[in-house]
C-alpha cells in the first residue's frame, strides 16, 4: 500500500484523486515502467481496489493484467497478484458488505461480461491451463479459482475451448494428487464445473482414473461421516455419471459398486446425526440411484442390479430401511434408492420380499410398510416412497404378485387374527376414511393385477364382511358400492383406476362386473351429467370403464349383450359427448405429469391423482374404446368371427411352433450326439494310430535283433576258418583217438538240438495257417513272426552247414591220423599230447558259444510269439468298437433324415396355413379392422423372451 500512498500522494490534500483516477494511473504503472518490482508493487495496488472498484478496474486494468500473465511468467508473485485480481473482476462470490456498498455499481450480468471479455481470445484461457502446472502455491490456486469462476459464467464457452486444448483436462486432473488440501479441494469444484452437461468431458475426465481419485478421497476423509469435501466429490459423482452410459458401465466394470457398500454402514444408535452426514448419505443414495435409474438402459440397470445383491449393498439399505432412529429425508430417500435396486429384478426382488422387521414376532418388511403407506399420521413424502417401493417389488414379478393376492384369498387368510397381511392392509386402506390412503392402497392393488390374467380371476373369489349379521360381499362389489356413495375425488379415481385395471382384458371380471344390474346406470348417469371441472375426471374415467365393459364384454349376459350397451351410450349420451368425456383424461396436467416417471412424486395430496402405470393403459385403450364405440353390430358380428378364427390359426400355428421347437430340440440333441460320437470316432483313431505306432516300433526292433544276429554268425563262420586252417603237429598224435570220441558225441548233440529247433518251426508254420484270416494290422504282425520263424531256419541251415565242416574237419583228422599212424615210426609220441589239448579246448569253446546263441533264439522266438498275440487283442477290440459307431452313425443319419423329412412337411403345413391367415387379415384391413403384423408380434414375442432370460440370469 505504500505504493498506493506514493500515487495518491502528488494530488493535494483538498483535492484527493478518483479511485478511476487512481486505477488509470496504475494502469499506466503496470504498461511503462521498466522495472519489474515498480509493476509488482502497482499489481498489488490493482488487487486492493479490485474488489471496491470492480467495474473500473475491469475495464482499464484487464488488458494490461493479460499482458503481465503473458511477460512476467517468471515472476510468481506478479503473476499471483495478477489471477487474483482478475478472479475478482470476473467473480460475483463477494461479501455482504462489499454488495452493499457496491450496490449501485453492481450489475447481474457484470461478472459475465468480463468473462467473455477474457475468453475473447482463446489463447487466454490456454495460458490460464499453462499456469496450473506451477506447483507454486501463490499460482496454482488463484489459477485454479479464476478458471472455477469462468466456468460459472460462460461453461459452454470455457469448456468447448478446454476441450480443444492439448491436454487440457489431463492438466486439470492432477489437482486432484495436488498433496495441499485447499487446491485439492477446489480442484474437485473445478471439475463440477467443467463436467455440467458436457457428456465428452465426462467421459475424458472418467477414464484419467476420476473415479478411483474420488473413491480414495471420499475414504480418506471418512465416508458419511465426512465433511464437505465428501458432498463436492459426491456431486463431481453424479456429474460423470448421470446420464451418460458409457461412464456407468466404466463404473461397473472398474468394481466400483462394491467400494460403495462402506458407505451404509450405520450403528444401533443412529440418533444425532449431523447435518453435514444427512446431506452425505442423502447424495450417496442418489448416486445409487443413478446407476439403477428406470430411465438408464434395461440392460445396463439389470447389471448394476444384479452387482449391488451380489456385493451385499443392497442388504446394507436393507439395514437401513429396518434401523431406528434414522432421520426421517434419509429413511425417505433409502425406499425410494431400495426401490429402484429391486424394479424388475427378480433376485432382488425375492430377497426383498424375505427381509424381516426386528420385531417381536418378525414381521415381513413389505407388511411394515404398507402399515406406514395406509397410516394417515405419517409423512405424506414417506407414504409416497413406500407406494413406490411396492410397485417397484411388484413390477414383472408374477411371483410377489400371487403371494399378495393370495393373502386375500379365503385360504389363506389367518383365522386367528395374530398377524396382520399385506392383503389386509390394502383392504383396510382401501375402506379407510382416509382419501390418500384410498388413492394409495387401489393403486397397489391394482400393480398386484397388473398383466395378470389369472390374478384377476382369483381376486374375484375375494370376500368382505362389511358388518356384523349382513351377508358378505366380494370385494368387486364393495369397490362399486364406495363409488356410488358420492365419496372423495381421490377415493372415486382411485378405486375406478383399480376397476379398470382389474376388467381390461378379463371377460370374465367384465361380466362379474356386469351382472349387479345397478353398475351400468351408475356410469352413465355420471357421464352424462354436466358436472364441474373437478368431476370431469370421473367422467372420463367412468367413461373409459365404460368402455372397458364394451370392448371385453364376451356377450354371455343377453342383458348386456355389446350392442345394448352401444344404444344405450347413444340414447343417453350420445357417441360424441362420449368420446369427449373421455378424452377428458389425457387432456388432464396431472395425467402428463403422472406419464413422465414410474416415481409418484406430487406437491401436495390433492394433486395425487394418477398413477404411471395406468397412464400407459389409458394410452393403449383409448384408441381401441373409441373405434369399438363407432362399429355396428354386423362388424361387431365378422370382429367376432374374424377373432375365433384367427384365434383358432393361432392355436394351430402355435401348436406347429411347438412341435417345431420340440423337433429343432430332438435335432440339436442327435447333432449333440452325433457330435460325442465323432470325437469318440477320433480319439479311437488316435489310439489305433498310437498302436500302428508302437508296432511299426516292434517291428524295427525285431529288424536290429536280426542285424545283430547276423553279425554274430558271420563271426562264429570267420572263428570256424580259423580253425580248419590250425595245423596238427606230430606230438599230439597220442590222444587224437580220444578227441575224436568226444567230437562224434557232440556231434550227435547237435543233431539232437537241429531236430528241436525243426519241430519249434512246424509249431510255429501251424500257429501263422490259424491266424491267416486276422484283419489287416495282424496281418501285418503274423508275416513279421513268419519272417523271423525264416530267419532263424535259414540261422539254423547256417549252424548245420557249419556243423558240417566241422564234421568233414573230424574226417580230414581222421585222414590226418592214419598218415599219422603210418608216420608212428618216426615221429616222437609226446608232441601228440599238446596238439590235441589245443584242439579240445577250443572244440569246448565252440560248443559252449553254439549252446548259447541257440538259448538266446529261443528266448527271442518265445517274446515274438507273445507280442504277436497281445497285438492280436488290440486290434480285434479296436475293430469292434469301430463296428459299433459305425452301426450307430448310420442309425443316426436315418433318424435325421426321417426327422428333416416331418420338418418339411410341417413347413407345408404352415405355408398353408399362413395363406388362409394372410387371407383373413386382408379381409379384416378390408373392414377397417387394425391388424398386427406377424413380424410385429414375433418380434414382441422375442423381446419378452429376452426380458425373461434377463430376469432368470
């Protein structure tokens, strides 16, 4: 200020300057001078005045304010200077003090005026971003708040700008890991802003990982208990999520519904709350609701459903919903948020329908809450939850719907009177004095029948005793005496919107409803009345019940035949007047008001009139009423026979559908088997294939023994040489005699061992001519065994062929010793001996080799033999298995055929019958009658399939 001070100082005493004066000037400071403390110090004089004389230094100060940011980023401290001043000129968040003084100054519109002065140039808002980047305190938050307050003022502008700016919003998500609290804490005010209607930012600022930021924020700071941090990052929530799908799903798929389930937990004593905690767990379940909201995607809904039972938050509303001591907007809020968890979700819903009170006896909680919808002393907001809460428990639930209907039966009805049902309470509101609960309890009763034939019909069997000594009444009866008693507006509309849901589309109740001859007078008479604009309600309604009587009357009353009724609406009425009464309905605010969300909100009681789910029965029978009103009694006539034969078509085409359905069934079952068989078939192949493998393994392992053996008798052959090739020298002449003794005896041996082996070979000849006619791979086997049968023969011809030299070496000795003999004279005796000690060691040395390898021949024929038969097993098992699936695949191919064959027929069949129908439908077009397109109803067919297979996943 000593600056400031310094300015104003030239001027004298009695003349002081304007604070215009005084802000030029240090315009002029700001743009002149060189030095950078003397434009710090005027910066600093700008921000002081900013707030007193916002318009002036707005207009003078703010280009020059620009060029600071734009020159002096260097300096944080001019810079701070210069974002606050501007978040001052730009804001309208002023003290009280300071509007009061300003008020004259002050405009609405002054704070948006400067803000497209900035945004002029979009080069001011990008360096505005560049600025958050500075970890600079003094910078990063002034920056932070003059982006927040133009956002306020221009959003679509600023954002349409953030969002062409390179990495724009990634820069403003970082203030979110900012470790300083208040620019943490703004940031997420920032981000309020920034995500206001702007589905692109939403899902940008989603995926920068928004969600788990806030998550560990609104944790940090203490879930409910938290303070105002938790409700701005509960609304910065709702921003990315209301909406916008693509956020929900990124919600659901990131397991985010299950970090919410902390969020409920609530003690036994829930008395004191805060007002900050009411207001925490009040957006908490919005945010609930929102992911589960009946305008969201079915898809969508039914997933985020099905998550918050599995994950257990919907047992912590539960909780809730049966704690005490729960303030009573919270209580409120959490039927409403159990109410959508729950709507056309049939495991929800079944878990709904078993949670109990903590009361002595448990009490259902569904008959807790009828007990505070009917009583006329709660909070007309709760009521309207609770009503919401039993029509989200009922809708698609044909289940929950038999189980309250049933409360009314004479069955099961308790007689001893210790516990009170859902039933009773609905009659008792339904009879109370109370007009809301009147209203309430008819429209509850009247989702119980809602798309429920059979319901209708079983409520009829309903009986009252309305007093001591009379007869009892049905309840049918009873709702149509109340009607004529001249009760309350509600009470009338109410108890004739459950009228007209109970007869639409059940003949049966329209001819219930017919048979008290004083019904029919009593309706006309209110239609024909000109009553005020109050009753003109009951008029269309009546008239419209009415109609209902007309259009699903089945004639089986000759006094209420259809055309009676049309004669007396024209005699009484007239055609156009009634046509008028009733499109007194659709004409109505509140029936607008009542069509735009299954939710019954209303300001006020007098304005609860109609309920959403009647809006859509009006919508579809008003057209209808008013064609059936028009027609005479020949097309009522050809309708009616047009209708049974239709009717009957549609029994036969129904029942060829069926049969269709069973044999498309029985086809995908044989394709099933068929297809069991065919990897049956393959893994049968796979086995054969492995044991061709192991016999083609065999079979080169026979080969290797062969090589082998054949080496070893070419050995044994080069031995044999050697030995006819040894001389004998004369000393050994004395003990050949003996020698050759012992040569002829082992030659008698191995004639003994031939004969052996001969008879091995006949047994084994014998064994092939039995297995001659094998199939193909023993075959292949027994020529193996056969070939090493030949083999060892032509090894057997060797050793004889050799035992044959050996016997012409045992003549050649023979010879040798004769010469010897005749040499006897002259050769010395004791050279004989060492001589035939040579040749009788390595005659023993022979015979042991020979004696072996015909061991080992054995052993190897014996293992053959047995492989060859275990192969034989497998093949033989192999085969008739392959037999079977041969026998049955072709039984298989026959039941298809025959099966294709009735299919075609049938196909015949309903060709034809689809031309006598197209015949019947261009008759009825032909008579002015609407007919649906078969494609139409498929395809509606179809989507309630799909609903049902939601419903069961």
């Amino acid at each position: 200020m000593n600056f400031l001070r310094g300015v104003m100082g030239g001027q004298s005493a009695g003349a002081q300057p304007s604070g215009a004066e005084t802000i030029q000037k240090l315009c002029d400071r700001v743009a002149s001078s060189t030095l950078l403390d003397d434009r710090r110090d005027a910066v600093r004089a700008l921000k002081s005045l900013s707030k007193k004389y916002r318009l002036e230094v707005g207009f003078q100060a703010m280009e020059h304010l620009i060029n600071v940011l734009q020159t002096d980023r260097s300096d944080s401290e001019i810079i701070g200077y210069a974002l606050d001043t501007l978040y001052n000129i730009v804001s309208n968040d002023l003290e009280e003090e300071e509007q009061e003084e300003n008020s004259q100054k002050q405009v609405d519109d002054l704070g948006r005026q400067f803000t497209e002065i900035f945004i002029k140039q979009q080069e001011n808002v990008t360096l505005l971003l560049t600025f958050l980047e500075e970890f600079d305190f003094h910078v990063r938050w002034p920056g932070v708040k003059l982006l927040t307050s133009l956002l306020k003022q221009q959003g679509p502008q600023v954002q349409q700008i953030i969002l062409v700016s390179p990495m724009g919003v990634s820069r403003l998500m970082d203030l979110l890991a900012d470790s300083r609290e208040v620019i943490r804490n703004d940031g997420v005010l920032l981000l309020q802003q920034l995500t206001k209607s702007n589905a692109a930012i939403q899902k940008i600022v989603a995926f920068e990982n928004a969600f788990e930021r806030l998550l560990d924020i609104v944790t940090d700071e203490g879930n409910s208990d938290g303070g105002i941090v938790v409700e701005d990052c509960l609304l910065l929530l709702q921003n990315l999520l209301k909406n916008n799908n693509s956020n929900q799903n990124f919600f659901k798929e990131g397991s985010y519904i299950q970090r919410m389930k902390p969020w409920f937990e609530v003690g036994d004593d829930n008395s004191g709350w805060s007002a900050q905690k009411v207001t925490n767990l009040h957006l908490m379940l919005q945010l609930v609701r929102v992911l589960v909201s009946p305008t969201n995607p079915p898809g969508a809904t039914s997933s985020c459903q099905k998550t918050m039972f599995h994950c257990g938050l919907l047992q912590q509303l539960c909780t809730i919903l049966m704690a005490t001591g729960v303030p009573a907007d919270i209580l409120t809020e959490t039927i409403n948020t159990v109410s959508e968890v729950i709507r056309g979700c049939q495991i929800n819903q079944d878990y709904f329908a078993s949670v109990n009170a903590p009361s002595n006896p448990p009490r259902p909680a569904i008959v807790v809450l009828l007990m505070s919808m009917v009583n006329e002393r709660q909070p007309f907001v709760l009521r309207c939850a609770v009503l919401y809460c039993f029509q989200c428990y009922l809708y698609k639930n044909q289940k929950g719907q038999g189980e309250i209907v049933s409360t009314l039966l004479p069955s099961t009805i308790d007689a001893t009177g210790n516990s009170v049902s859902a039933g009773q309470l609905l009659c008792g509101g339904l009879f109370s004095t109370d007009s809301v609960s009147n209203w309430c309890a008819a429209v509850a009763l009247a989702h119980a029948l809602q798309e429920n034939a059979t319901l209708k019909e079983q409520l009829l069997r309903v009986q009252l005793a309305t007093s001591i000594g009379n007869p009892p009444v049905s309840l049918l009866q009873q709702c149509t005496n109340i009607l004529s008693q001249g009760s309350k507006v509600q009470t009338r509309v109410g108890l004739l919107m459950l009228l007209c849901t109970w007869l639409s589309d059940c003949p049966i109740a329209v001819t219930h409803f017919l048979h008290n001859s004083a019904n029919i007078p009593f309706l006309t008479g209110q239609i024909a009345e000109n009553l005020g604009e109050e009753e003109q309600l009951v008029q269309g309604l009546c008239a419209l019940l009415l109609g209902i009587c007309i259009y699903y009357n089945d004639n089986s009353l000759e006094n209420c035949r259809k055309e009676k009724l049309k004669q007396l609406i024209e005699k009484r009425i007239g055609k156009e007047n009634f046509i008028e009464k009733l499109g007194f309905i659709s004409k109505h605010e509140l029936y607008s008001r009542a069509a735009q969300k299954p939710q019954p909100s209303f300001s006020s009681p007098d304005h609860m009139m109609f309920d959403h789910e009647f809006t859509k029965l009006v919508k579809e029978l008003e057209g209808i009423i008013t064609k059936a009103i028009y027609k005479s009694s020949e097309e009522d006539k050809q309708e009616e026979e047009v209708k049974k034969s239709l009717e009957q078509h549609d029994n036969i085409v129904t029942h060829y559908k069926k049969v269709i359905r069973e044999q498309d069934q029985q086809l995908e079952e044989l394709k099933q088997k068929v297809n069991t068989l065919k990897s049956q078939n393959e893994q049968l192949q796979t086995a054969v294939t492995q044991q061709m493998s192991q016999i083609q393994q065999h079979k080169d392992q026979y080969n290797l023994l062969k090589v082998q053996l054949g080496k070893d008798n070419q050995h044994h052959s080069s031995h044999s040489d050697m030995l006819q090739m040894n001389g004998i020298q004369p000393e050994e002449i004395s003990k050949l005699r003996q020698e050759i003794e012992e040569l002829k005896n082992k030659h008698e041996a191995l004639q003994g061992q031939l004969r052996e082996k001969d008879s091995v070979i006949e047994n084994m000849k014998s064994l092939q001519s039995e297995t001659g006619t094998t199939e193909h791979s023993s075959q292949i086997a027994a020529s193996a065994g056969l070939e090493q049968a030949n083999e060892l023969r032509r090894e057997l011809e060797a050793l004889r062929i050799q035992i044959q030299s050996q016997s012409s070496d045992i003549s050649k000795l023979q010879s040798e010793k004769q010469e010897l003999l005749q040499q006897m004279n002259t050769a010395s005796v004791p050279a004989l001996g060492d001589s035939s000690a040579i040749t009788a060691a390595k005659n023993s040395e022979l015979e042991g080799r020979l004696l072996q390898e015909i061991k080992e021949l054995k052993s190897e024929v014996k293992a053959l033999s047995e492989e060859k038969a275990l192969l034989k097993q497998h093949l033989d098992s192999i085969n008739s298995t392959v037999a079977v699936l041969q026998d049955e695949k072709s039984k298989l191919h026959q039941e298809v055929t025959e099966s294709k064959k009735e299919q075609d027929d049938l196909l015949v069949l309903l060709a034809d019958q689809d031309q006598k129908i197209l015949a019947l439908k261009n008759k009825l077009k032909e008579l002015g009658e609407p007919v649906e397109d078969e494609d139409d109803t498929e395809s509606g067919d179809q989507g309630d399939e799909d609903e049902d297979g939601e419903e069961e996943d």
